[in-house]
C-alpha cells in the first residue's frame, strides 16, 4: 500500500511530542508577553467588554441599554469570568487571547498527530504558532475565534474517544462534558453549528459502513447533538437587533444576514442565486489566497489564473478526499467541510481569523494529505480505510 499510514490513536507519548510542546508553549508566550498595552479598549471589539459588564453588573446581556440578541454571550462570558478571576483591565484581557491560541495548538496537533503523525501535527501547528499574520490580532482583540479554535479542537479531540471509553459512569460523564463543550462553542461562535452538522453526517455515514458502529453512535451523539442544537436554536429565535439605518443586513441575524449581495454594501439589496454563486467563488479564492500568503510569505495573485491558487484549491481537495475514506479522520473532515461551507456562504469580508483560524491546523493537514494521496490510487486509499477503522467494530 503506497502512503504513509496514520498514526494509532493510541500513539504513545515520547520525547518528541515533549519537545514539539516545550516550542508551542514557547512561541505561544511571545504574544502573551509583547501584548499590546493600552489604557483600554480603542477596536471594534470594545463591544464584547460593553456585553460583559452588562452581565456583570445589571445582569442582563446588552450594550448602551440595547438587549443583544444576534452576538452569542460565549465570549462575553468568558470576560466575566476573568474580570472576577484575574480583573478587569484591557492587559489582562487581552493576555487572554494568546493562551486560548496556544492551548487550541497544543489540542490541535493531538488531533493531527492521531491522524498523519508527528511530522506533520508538528509542522503545522508550529507553523501557525509562528505566524505573523496571527501575531497581531492575538495580541491587540477580543476575538470569539480564539476560544473556540481551544473548544472545537477539544471536542474533536475527545469525541473519538467517546465509542472506546468504558460503560457506566465514565461513558456518562464523557457525554455530559462534550454536551457542555459543543454547547459552549456554539454559544462562542454561532458557526459552531459546524460541529453539529459534522456528528450528524458522521453518524449518517457510518450506516453505510458499520451498522453496529452506527447503532452505538447513535445513542452516544443524539443526546450531545440536541443538546447544543436546543440551545442554538433557543439562541436565534430572540431574532434581530434593532436596525442603526433602514438598508438590510447590520444588526440582523445571521440567517438573515446571509440573504444579502454583499454585506459591505447593503445599499446593493438581497442576493440571487447568481450572487451566492459568484459569493462562493470569490470567498473561496479570497481565503485561498490568505492561507497561501501565511504559509509561504509571500505576496500571492488573487486570480483564478494563478497556479498557486489552483494548487492549493486541488491538494486540500485531494486531502480532505483521502481522509473522507478513513472513519479515523472522517469526523475531521466534515468539520472542516461544515465549516469552511458557512464561511464561504458568508457575505462580509471576514480576512483570516474570523473564518480561517479554527480550521487552519486542519487545513494545513489537508495540504500535506494532498501531497500523501496524489500518488495513491482508489484501491489503496480503500484498504487504508479498512486497516483504520474504528477500533470498537
């Protein structure tokens, strides 16, 4: 079989992985120490601060007396949390941003190093430990894109482990905890729902495959699924906020928002099909591009006649591919394809933290499973999806 196999789940821990951590952690303190040092906050995400200390105070989620109703209160509340931990100021705040980044790393490349090894899970989470473009908004905003890269990275982290963990009171307490931790990234980012949407097409697609699988799934995911879609739904039904102007889109829900041509330019009214179309186009090529430019440091031609466009459109392709054939990876893989779904429907620009950053430790693994499965032909990536199947079977 041609390839390179995926590592066991069960890979033992060795001094390699120490040492990969011992450079996460390493990298990860440079933001946490050379923050930006300000008074208080100036940026957009001052609004997050606003929604904090109405919970904290009046005990009631608003900003200038305006109840919020489309922003979930994740991120929020994880402020409150530490202005009655640790305090309130801006530096203490901010410092909080780079340890989500960097504990999302260190579970990032557990979740990597289970599915293509050491290699790679280093390569990848090191390179994006080091990353320039990330350096300045870690250290200067309050982003929801950093506490949940940390959530969703645990929850694909564990929810594997969940169909080998023993009957009784561990397996409850497995499900009770990733009943709060899908809830909890839901409630960060509403997209989210990724994860959700993830679970429920791999319990579908193992009904194909492993019926006995499918039947355990079953049981183990219904309750965590509806769980956290209980609560987004109960989230989204408070509807809109109320309208800063008469043109659509700023201050309605997200479901409603996605109807427009452009977000930046709602004076241009709703989309039709032709637009969502040319939206999907223009936003993949758009986050091609950003992936690129941080990967290789380099200035990148945002056309469709660029060959570094293309090739790294077909290899994430050819990656994601290969690993849809292993139920080993199969959960990642429609995480991966959920999300990055909403943040190519989405119509604002969003640049590369908002849509880009808790998939980029898989996307960086699904650059190198593109490299890994050209060579490898149908027949042999099959075989590999039979050798790795799940170990409960």
């Amino acid at each position: 079989m041609s390839g390179v196999k995926p590592s066991s789940d069960r890979a033992p821990f060795t001094a390699a992985d120490l040492l990969v951590y011992v450079l996460i952690l390493g990298l990860g303190a440079l933001p946490f120490f050379l923050y930006e040092k300000a008074p208080d906050f100036i940026n957009a995400d001052v609004y997050y601060v606003d929604l904090a200390d109405s919970l904290l105070h009046h005990h009631s989620y608003a900003a200038n007396f305006v109840p919020e109703r489309v922003h979930p209160p994740g991120l929020p509340a994880i402020v409150v949390s530490v202005c009655v931990t640790l305090g309130c100021t801006h530096n203490t705040l901010i410092r909080t941003m780079p340890v989500f980044l960097t504990l999302g790393l260190l579970l990032g490349y557990e979740v990597l190093r289970r599915q293509r090894g050491r290699l790679i899970a280093a390569a990848s989470c090191l390179l994006l430990a080091s990353s320039p473009d990330i350096f300045p908004w870690v250290t200067s905003r309050l982003s929801p894109s950093f506490p949940y890269l940390f959530t969703s990275m645990l929850v694909l982290l564990l929810m594997p482990k969940l169909e080998t963990s023993q009957k009784g009171l561990r397996r409850l307490l497995a499900v009770v905890l990733l009943c709060f931790l899908v809830t909890a990234a839901v409630m960060i980012e509403s997209a989210g729902i990724a994860l959700i949407g993830a679970m429920l097409a791999w319990l579908i697609l193992s009904f194909f495959g492993f019926p006995e699988i499918a039947r355990l799934r079953l049981k183990l995911l219904l309750p965590i699924v509806l769980f956290a879609l209980v609560a987004q739904v109960l989230w989204l039904q408070r509807g809109s906020n109320p309208r800063d102007w008469p043109l659509p889109g700023r201050g309605e829900s997200y479901i409603a928002q996605l109807r427009l041509k452009s977000g930046n330019n709602p004076e241009l009214g709703l989309a039709s099909s032709k637009d969502i179309v040319l939206r999907v186009a223009n936003n993949l090529k758009q986050s091609t591009t950003l992936f690129g430019e941080m990967l290789l440091q380099c200035w990148i031609s945002p056309s469709w006649t660029s060959p570094l466009i293309v090739g790294f459109i077909v290899l994430v392709l050819s990656g994601l591919w290969s690993s849809l054939w292993r139920s080993s990876s199969q959960l990642c893989a429609l995480y991966f394809i959920c999300y990055k779904c909403i943040g190519l429907l989405w119509p604002w620009y969003s640049g590369m933290v908002r849509f880009g950053l808790a998939v980029l430790p898989l996307a960086c693994l699904y650059l190198a499973e593109g490299f890994v499965a050209l060579p490898t032909g149908p027949n042999d990536i099959r075989e590999e999806s039979v050798l790795c199947s799940c170990p409960c079977r």
